[in-house]
C-alpha cells in the first residue's frame, strides 16, 4: 500500500517521540548530575571536572560505544589555569555581599587582601587608593555579571559588581580573595564511535564541551546547565539512538575540556586527532542545546551552503523548528579549528528563551529544553540523509 507522504511524516514524528519518551528523562538525569554540586562547575576547583569526565566515560561504557584512542575514551591534555579555591569575601561599607550574585572576581585576577579606600575614577569604576604606582584593586560595575575562565593571572585584581544593587557611591571596601594558579592542569577529551555499517572509513562526528567555569571561592559555583550541560546531554542521546541504529557512516562522539578558556580540547584534538581529519564527512558542534523558541543558529551555513539547505529543508518538510538561521564563519565554539583544518562543520546553538549565560542561573531547574526532541529529529534526519 502507498501511504501519501502527510502520513509518512506524520509515522516517522511517532516513531521518534516513542523513543524520545522512553528516554528523554536519561537527558534530564545527565544535565542534573553534570550541573551539582559535584561537578562543581565542571571547572578546575573541588575535581569538579574530573567527576564530570569520570561521569561521561561511565556513559560512553554503558552506552556501549567503543574507543577511538586505543583502549581509553580519554585524550589526556594540560593546561595553565587561574582557579579560585577557596576565601572569596567582599564586604563594601559594611554589607556583606554574595559572590555569583552581587560580584564576580575577573577571572585573570590576583588573590588580595585588606581593607582599601576607593575613589570614583568615572561612573562605573573604582580604583582603591593606594601609594604604588600601579592599583591593586578595581571595581567594575556592571549591567551584567558574565564570568569567564583564563589560562593566564595578571598583576591586579578586578572586581565586577552588579550596578543595580550599587546605586550610593562606595566609600571602603575589605576583600579576601584567594587565587591559585594551576600550571600544567591534566584534563581530558572523552572520545568514543560507533562503527558504520556501509562506509567504515568516514565519519560523522558529533561534538560538545563538557567544561565549564567551575567554582569562585569555596560555595558558589556555575552549573552550566544551558552552557553545555545541554549540548553534551543530547551528544549522549545521539550516541543512544546510533547504537540502537547503526548508521551508515562510522559515528563519532567528541566531548571536549578547555572550550571556556579558548578552546583548549577542541584545538588539541585538531592537532592530535585521533581520526584522519580528512575522513571526517561532516561534524556538528553543539554549544546552548537548552532553548529554542525562536529557532537555532547555523555558525558556518554560508560556508558549507548545500549542507545548510539539506537541514532547511529538512526542518520545512518536518515542521520542526520556527526559524533555522543561517550564520558565516565564528570562532566562537569547537567547530572553529576543525573549520581551520578544512572539515566541513557547523555549529548550531539554540535561540531564545532563558538569559542566564556564564552565571549562577544557568541551572538545570529552569532549562527549559524546549526544542530540545526537535534538534534531535533534525540532526538525525541530516545524517540519515547525507
Ligand atoms: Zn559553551
């Protein structure tokens, strides 16, 4: 019997929602436990992402996929950092505030202590009075609080405080804030495939970055639920669905250290893969996987044009997401150095819905996941097309 296409459409979106039922509360589990407190961040304090790595290889062995270095998942690889482990108090004229929510400490600044007078040196800073030449401390306000992770330590430290709770001027401030600097942090790559069934010598990879900004001070940290929780979530629901379907092509599943500090496993991979990069068929980087009410970006669609029309006529035929927008080239995620080595690679992240981005909001609780099954039909859709 000929079913007309409408029907087709219609069985292949059941088919799929009955998979993703079963197991999209395996998605919710990952993004809680990659976003406690365990994981701290998934940041280089309190082994917060050594527990994360730890989590993720036990994933890839459960899921049953197998290695691609040798017998390991991990790709073990070094790098400076600037931590904060452990005082992290600012008390301005009196009040104590709270780290995350009142202030950030700039995240290539230098551990002080004491107690400073400040000076207004325009609206929105402060610098603290002081006879040397060069000033300890700054004070930054900001619409915003947005943190970050470095690989290097400067000579001065900045704090950024939010201006909406700062409308007196502030006259004195007493800080201790305690900074390490880490030289040669171990940390890994997670890589794991599953063997195609046809063309075992090209892969489709899927990539994301499991690490985040880690902890400031010795109770607040960054969970990262949106920021790439999700992203690295939905690489694990991928590598569910293939192991289940085998593909066509081999399968690859990347989850990078180092993306919030400049891209550090991603570029270390491009330099050390552990695949022929000219057997990489297409690779697509996952990065804010969390929303999607107002579609996703395509980083890269102007570059790779045929395989941006394939996905945009994919999402028109499915009805699946609102807008699917294209973007040129960005060095804003781990696509980027592959893009450098000449692999055909996008970068899609998700649009609207929740601000929190690098601070203390991103939580699992109000990730909405919203077009989260979609992304997921969409991609799966491309590669069974490619
Ligand atoms: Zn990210």
């Amino acid at each position: 019997m000929n079913l007309p296409k409408k029907i087709f459409a219609l069985l292949f979106l059941c088919a799929f929602t009955n998979y993703f039922s079963q197991d999209s509360s395996l998605a919710r589990k990952d993004i809680d436990f990659l976003t406690s407190k365990v994981c701290w961040g998934r940041g280089y304090t309190n082994k917060g992402l050594e527990k994360a790595a730890e989590y993720l290889n036990k994933s890839f062995k459960t899921i049953g996929l197998k290695p691609l270095n040798k017998k390991k998942y991990s790709q073990f690889l070094y790098m400076n950092v600037n931590t904060f482990p452990g005082k992290m108090e600012v008390i301005a004229d009196g009040k104590k505030l709270i780290p995350g929510v009142h202030f950030i400490v700039d995240n290539e600044s230098k551990g002080i202590s004491g107690g400073f007078m400040l000076f207004k040196k325009d609206s929105v800073t402060y610098h603290a009075a002081d006879a040397r030449s060069t000033v300890p401390l700054i004070i930054s306000l900001q619409k915003k609080l947005t943190w970050s992770a470095s690989q290097k330590v400067s000579e001065g430290t900045i704090i950024e405080l939010l201006k909406d709770s700062f409308q007196k001027e502030i006259k004195n401030m007493d800080v201790q804030i305690e900074t390490k600097f880490v030289k040669n942090y171990k940390m890994q790559n997670i890589c794991g495939f599953i063997p195609g069934t046809e063309k075992k010598d090209s892969f489709i990879v899927f990539t994301a970055h499991y690490d985040h900004l880690g902890g400031m001070g010795s109770t607040t940290f960054f969970p990262g639920a949106n920021d790439n929780a999700s992203g690295v979530s939905l690489v694990l629901q991928l590598a569910r669905y293939y192991k289940l379907n085998p593909p066509k092509y081999n399968v690859a599943f990347l989850l990078f250290c180092g993306e919030e500090a400049g891209l550090v496993g991603s570029k270390y991979f491009t330099e050390n893969p552990l695949m022929p990069l000219s057997k990489i068929k297409f690779l697509v980087n996952l990065d804010l996987l969390g929303t999607g009410d107002e579609g996703i970006t395509v980083v890269n669609a102007t570059e790779f044009k045929k395989e941006f029309d394939l996905l945009k006529s994919i999402n028109d035929e499915k009805k699946l997401l609102s807008l699917v927008k294209p973007r040129g080239k960005a060095q804003n995620s781990d696509h980027f150095y592959f893009g450098q080595k000449g692999v055909h690679c996008f970068f899609i992240y998700t649009m609207g819905g929740i601000k929190a981005y690098h601070d203390v909001y991103d939580i699992s609780k109000t990730l909405p996941l919203t077009k989260y099954k979609e992304v997921f039909l969409l991609l799966t859709e491309f590669v069974a097309r490619f």
